[in-house]
C-alpha cells in the first residue's frame, strides 16, 4: 500500500456498503461482534477488526439505532503452543484452557486475562468501547448451556456440515478417512475432571477429550481423557464442556444474537469456518447468522499479525510511538479487501499526512473540494474522541523529533517555550491552553520514543555534556578565527533561523574556509558527527546562549 494520501484512492465508500449491509437485518439492535483468542500479545493488526466494528457502530448511533459491540475474548481455548516469550513449561499447561493457566507476570487472574487486558487497557487511547465477554464465563451460563445441548441433539447434522466444508478439498482417500471418522465424532470435548485439560497433545497431535457419545433422555455425555485416561458417563449440567471452534463460533453467534462480525482472511476464506458458522446457524439454529465482513491483514515492516513468532507489534506499542487517530486513519482509508502495510520508518511522514487532513478538516488549510467532503467524512470515524468545536494546533512532529533529544542537554522548559514559539510561527494561537501544553508534551513523548527505536542514523542526535579532547585536538586555527567570527554574531543579536544559516556562510566566507568546513567543526563540536540536522533551526533549539558557551568552552 502506498502511503500518500493525495496518491491514494480513498475507498471510503466500503464502511457505507457495510453499514447498508447490516441495516439490512433490520432488528432492534443491532450487535457487532469481534473475536481473539488471547494466546499471547495481540498483534495491532487484529485492531483492525475493532475499528471496523466501532464505525459500523458509530454509523448505526449515527442514523438512530440502537447498536452494541463486543469484544468476545476466547479465553476457554486450550493451549496448544506458546509464544517463544513465555516462560511457562508447554509440557505442563497444554490442553488447560487459557483461563486456567497462571499470569507468569503476576498481575491478572490468568494467562488468557493478561493477554487480553494488555489489548483491552488501549481501547479508549483507539477510541473503542465493545463489552467485554469472556467465553470461559460466557460457558458456565444456562443460555450457552442450552445451546450446547441443541448442538448435541443435533449432531448428525453438524457431521453432514463439518463433512461438506472440512472435507470439501481432500482427495478420495482423503475424504473416505475422513468420513469414517466423523462417525462417531461428536461438536464437544469435555473439560477433564481429573486433569483440567481439554485435550492431550501439543501442537500437530492433539487428541481432544472429545464427547464419545450423549444421551438425549437422560443428558448424559460420556468420554475418556486421552490425558489421564479418566472416564466417566455423567450429566451435562455436570460438567464443563466446549463446543470444537468450527460449531463454537456459531453458537456465540446465537447466544449474543450478532448481527455483524468482521473477519481476518484465515477465516473468512471461501468455504472456511466463517462459512461453516453460517451454515450452522441456518441449519442448527434456523436463522441467518451474521452479516460477513471479511478484512485483510495490516502488516508492519513488510511482517504479518502472525502472533506465534517472535516480537509481536502490539497497540500499545503504537500509542507510544504514534497517535492512536493515525491509526484508525490508516485503518479506514483503506478497502477491507486491501492489505495495509505499515512502515514503522515512516511514522513522521504519515503523522504529518494526518496533521494535514486534519486541517482540511478544520477548514485551515486549503485544498479541493472532494478531498474536503473526505475530510467531513473520514476525519470524525478517524478521531478517537468526539471531535473539538476547534482546531487544536499540532506541534510538528519532525521538529519534535529532534527537539525531544535535546531535552536533556537544555531542558524541558526551554524545549516547551521553543515548541510554543514553532506553533505561534504556524498558527494564529492566541493563548496557549492546557489542551496545547498536553499535547506538546504526549507529541515530544512520542517522537523521543519513535526516533530511538525506528529513527534513521541521520535522524538520531546525541549530544555530549563536554565536547571530547579527541574532537578539539582536530580543531586548526582557521576553524578558530571562524568560530570566533561566529561567536561574536551570536552574542550580538537573536537571529532566525534562516538568518543564522546565512550567518554561518558569511563567517566562513570571512574567513576564508570552506563552508562544508564550517559546517562540519560546528556539527563536530555540537554533536561528535560530521554532519546533523539543518544547522540554522539547530542551533536555535539548542539556544544561542548555550551554543555559544559550547563554543568558547573549545576557543
Ligand atoms: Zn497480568
Ligand atoms: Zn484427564
């Protein structure tokens, strides 16, 4: 995907096809669901998901319907695998579902809680508000119960169903096994009373604890654990059961009467579980199921939301690089049928795109029409909070960049007072407020977090408290009369920016050095680097008064 925002073609219209979709169900209230399994950080791609989800229901208030959202966290799993992060023994925990396995941090009732909270603790920063349900409790209710039961009732149905979509590729041999196996296959496993787990096995060879048989008379279900080989025929209400995913997804569906679901491409591929929840819920349930939005994955840095390998690019990660807005931006702007490759490297660039488009927005900054019927559209779905009556001013983020790495050489004051005066020069700021104070500071923030981890060797700055013997000994004598000359200019007057460049070719004229030259000792001197930022603005953010003791401190 390309990041431009003039070159890109803004697909706005598909959050107006999906809601026209969904409205369609014409019901009372309209639920829209989300859905994870939290088996370890949560990739910010699945925040895609959420956003989609939050604008179908803002579109819906929007029009005057009634309209929820859910964050259905399926923390009954079992484990099958561990992220390499994770300390726990994969040999001890396997088949316990998420919500029985221990926080190794200490902090949430359980693993599956830990994970889950480290996405959910972001949602008001991406402006999502979904009810939480988690699926562990959403089991142990009689409504879940009783769906449970149906889906046992109707377990020669479900055969033909899981038969018709699982077996749907599979060569003849294939298909024939396959058959044969699902003869005696039953849609649940049983949650061991001996040894908590679901199933046996890891990864690739996983034995479920799966119901053996059920007895509509009595509701009994029996089983044998492939774990401890425990078996017991004993009555539903009893025990602590799990319908098998493909039958699960659609018995929430119907539990919490979901009128829409968004879905990454894994599952809502062609004939894929999505597909078999659907069926399910015709078939099983006797009504429509959800309206299907299939969406497609968000990359970052060319890596996919692959969240069993290695480092795992996490929303919160985001707010501490970047605006949560951009991201709902990125997330909007795009078709659901496109994937969205983000490039860390490139967080300035695309901050300052969304600074712009929210100037548009605000009517500061002109442009053509069409990009401002965008803007009335895509800004306020973009926005995390309710929109301000008026524009709030943004601190260039490139600028904060470099002033955020001077902040502990000057000082926060002055870095502030130096943002203030950059905004001033933009924008017509007549005080400046708490809002602005607040924002200058999550921006400088942001940006020291941004340049230190994904900044480019050229963007990065460091300055030492003295300048090193090794950097004065190179220092001749016409670097001396230059900086001299320099010295002098400095302390008469202030000087903007741009003045101050001149300056600085002036004096080497002067002299009679090379500007590359002059250029090169006050980059040396400043920072030990042969070259920097623009070297005017520079020596304005640290400020004249320190630059020219910098100066003297080498004379
Ligand atoms: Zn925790
Ligand atoms: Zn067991």
């Amino acid at each position: 995907m390309s990041n431009e925002i003039q070159e890109d073609e803004f697909n706005i219209h598909w959050i107006r096809d999906v809601v026209d979709e969904v409205l369609a169900r014409d019901v009372d209230e309209y639920v829209l669901s989300t859905g994870k399994s939290p088996s370890g950080s949560i990739h910010i791609g699945f925040v895609r998901e959420l956003i989609t989800s939050n604008v179908i229901k803002r579109e819906l208030k929007d029009l005057g319907k009634k309209a929820r959202s859910l964050f259905v966290v399926d923390d009954y799993d079992p484990v099958r695998a561990f992220p390499p992060s994770v300390s726990l023994s994969l040999d001890e925990w396997v088949g316990i579902p998420y919500c029985d396995v221990p926080d190794e941090f200490g902090c949430c009732d359980s693993f599956g809680s830990h994970w889950a909270n480290e996405l959910i603790e972001t949602f008001p920063d991406f402006g999502l508000d979904p009810e939480i349900v988690w699926t562990s409790k959403l089991y142990q209710t009689p409504e879940m119960r009783d769906a449970v039961r149906i889906c046992l009732k109707e377990t020669e149905t479900l055969r033909e169903i899981m038969i018709k979509y699982v077996a749907s590729d599979f060569n003849d041999a294939q298909r024939t096994k396959y058959i044969k196996a699902m003869e005696d296959w039953y849609p649940a496993s049983i949650l061991c009373p001996e040894c908590g787990k679901f199933q046996a096995g890891a990864k690739g060879s996983i034995k479920p604890n799966r119901v053996t048989g059920y007895d509509i008379e009595t509701d009994h279900v029996s089983f044998k654990c492939p774990g401890c080989g425990h078996e017991a025929s004993v009555p539903l209400d009893k025990v602590k059961v799990k319908l098998t995913w493909r039958i699960d997804w659609p018995t929430k569906w119907y539990v919490l009467n979901v009128t829409c679901e968004p879905a990454g491409k894994d599952h809502s591929v062609k004939g894929g579980s999505y597909d078999t929840g659907l069926e399910v819920s015709r078939r099983v349930f006797d009504w429509a199921g959800p309206v299907k939005v299939p969406y497609e994955w968000v990359m970052i840095g060319g890596r996919d939301m692959g969240t069993s390998t290695g480092i795992v690019f996490s929303p919160k990660v985001w707010t501490e690089i970047a605006p949560p807005e951009l991201y709902r931006f990125l997330m909007l702007k795009t078709d659901l049928q496109r994937t969205i490759n983000i490039q860390p490297e490139r967080v300035p660039d695309l901050v300052d795109q969304y600074d712009r488009f929210e100037r548009v927005y605000y009517e500061v900054e002109e442009t053509t029409s069409d990009e401002k019927e965008l803007a009335k559209l895509l800004y306020p779905l973009s926005e995390s909070n309710p929109v301000r009556n008026e524009y709030l001013p943004k601190l260039p983020f490139k600028f904060a960049v470099t002033i955020s790495q001077l902040e502990e050489v000057i000082g926060t004051e002055p870095v502030i007072a130096k943002s203030i005066e950059v905004m001033h020069k933009q924008y017509d700021i007549e005080s400046v407020s708490d809002d602005i104070l607040a924002h200058i500071r999550k921006r400088l923030d942001r940006a020291l977090k941004w340049v230190t981890n994904f900044g480019s060797k050229r963007e990065k700055i460091a300055v030492p408290v003295e300048v090193p013997e090794s950097i004065i000994s190179t220092i001749t004598d016409d670097d001396r009369k230059f900086l001299t000359l320099l010295l002098k200019t400095l302390r008469k007057s202030s000087l903007e920016d741009e003045e101050l460049q001149t300056e600085i070719f002036e004096s080497a004229r002067e002299v009679g050095i090379k500007t590359k030259r002059a250029f090169t000792v006050l980059y040396r001197i400043l920072i030990s680097s042969k070259s920097g930022p623009r070297i005017g603005p520079f020596l304005n953010m640290l400020g004249t008064d320190w630059v020219a003791k910098r100066i003297e401190s080498v004379l």
